[in-house]
C-alpha cells in the first residue's frame, strides 16, 4: 500500500536500483529528505515529486547516517533549513576535508569515515566531507568559536568553489577581513555569509544540475 506523508506526496516501496528484485522502504525524518531504507540497510536519498524519479546511496547503513547526524548537529540536507543553527557551520561546495584537518590538527573519525564520506574531528570542531549526487556534495564543517570556522572557510575557499557560514552571531570584521568580501545576509536567528552562487538541494536548480551525476 502506498503510504500518504504529510506532504500529501504517495510514497510506496521502490526497486533498490542495486537490485531490482529488491525494494526500498520509504522513512520519514523531521529535517531530512526523502530517506530510503534497503533491505541490507544502505540509506538511500531519494526523490520522485520534481522531476525523474531519482534514487541515490548516501551511507553505508543506519549507524553511519547517524554518526554523520550527530557530527553536523542532526542536520546534513533538507528541504528546510533548520531556523536556528546552534553553532557557526561552513558549507562548502568544495572537497576540503584534509586541509582543513591539517590547518586545524583535526584527526581522521573512523566511524563516519565510510563509503563516500571522510570525516575529521577536533577539541570544538568537526568537519565532513559529503559525495551524494542530486543531494549534498563538498564539506560541511561545525565549529564551537567563529575563528575556528573562519580558519576553515579559508581553506576550504582556496580549494575553489563555492561556500557558505551561517553563525547564531556576527563574525568579527578583523575575522572577515582575512577572507575574500562575501554576500551579507541577516536573518531572524542568523548571520549569513556567502561566497559564490552557493546552492542547497532546497534550490530546484541544485537538483537539476546534479540529480543525472
């Protein structure tokens, strides 16, 4: 039977596009996207409501997705940005996990470290490379001071790309003034900083340009 979400979209059980005889059980999750389960428990994202359907591997199974989870303060990639962000968070569209681990003596965290995903962990500061087509690709880095994610935005910066910072509050101006000059956004909860045409999955834009990669 298919199954009604509150987003008022069918969501019945999908061919696992490893293996067709096999099927993909629809989940839901406050602040995620579609989130698929395989029989073997690989977590797949997946959508079918914008477009071609499109079903894509993003953690090796349940225990991976949720170390990701608790590294990047339960939040990876969703339709909705969660209204406050609890501490200063870099999103990168570049893969700059090892520099910043070596800029900021960040080591290797094995347990989210699995399939496309390589994470690094320090005292106040954890970043995490993500590789999922059609959803979320580049770094994604949580900091407890705003040095330490200005530090990483630089690395990150120098890789190319494109970046974001999101921080409950202002970075300091002699902070910014080590970076190249970014786009201001003030919002109700935070202070944004973008670097860049930065696009998320929530942008249909995103999707298109990925969801065939």
């Amino acid at each position: 039977m298919p199954w009604l979400r509150d987003d008022l979209q069918s969501y019945g059980l999908r061919a696992d596009p490893r293996d067709p005889s096999s099927r993909l059980l629809p989940v839901w999750l406050v602040h995620d996207p579609r989130l698929w389960l395989a029989l073997d428990g690989r977590v797949y994202y997946g959508s079918h409501i914008d477009g071609p359907e499109y079903l894509t591997p993003a953690f090796e199974d349940v225990c991976h997705y949720c170390e990701v989870l608790a590294l990047l303060d339960g939040f990876v990639v969703a339709f909705m940005r969660p209204l406050v962000m609890p501490r200063p968070r870099l999103e990168a569209s570049s893969f700059a996990g090892e520099a910043i681990a070596r800029e900021l003596g960040l080591a290797p965290f094995a347990p989210a470290s699995r399939g496309a995903t390589r994470a690094w962990v320090g005292p106040g500061l954890r970043a995490v490379e993500l590789d999922i087509p059609g959803f979320k690709r580049g770094t994604d880095v949580v900091s407890d001071t705003t040095e330490g994610i200005v530090l990483a935005a630089a690395q990150a910066l120098d890789g190319g790309g494109t970046a974001r910072i999101t921080s409950p509050e202002p970075l300091d101006a002699d902070l910014l003034a080590t970076l190249p000059a970014p786009t201001r956004e003030e919002l109700m909860t935070s202070h944004v900083y973008i670097w860049g045409k930065h696009a998320d999955y929530e942008d249909d834009r995103y999707r298109r340009r990925h969801r065939g990669s």
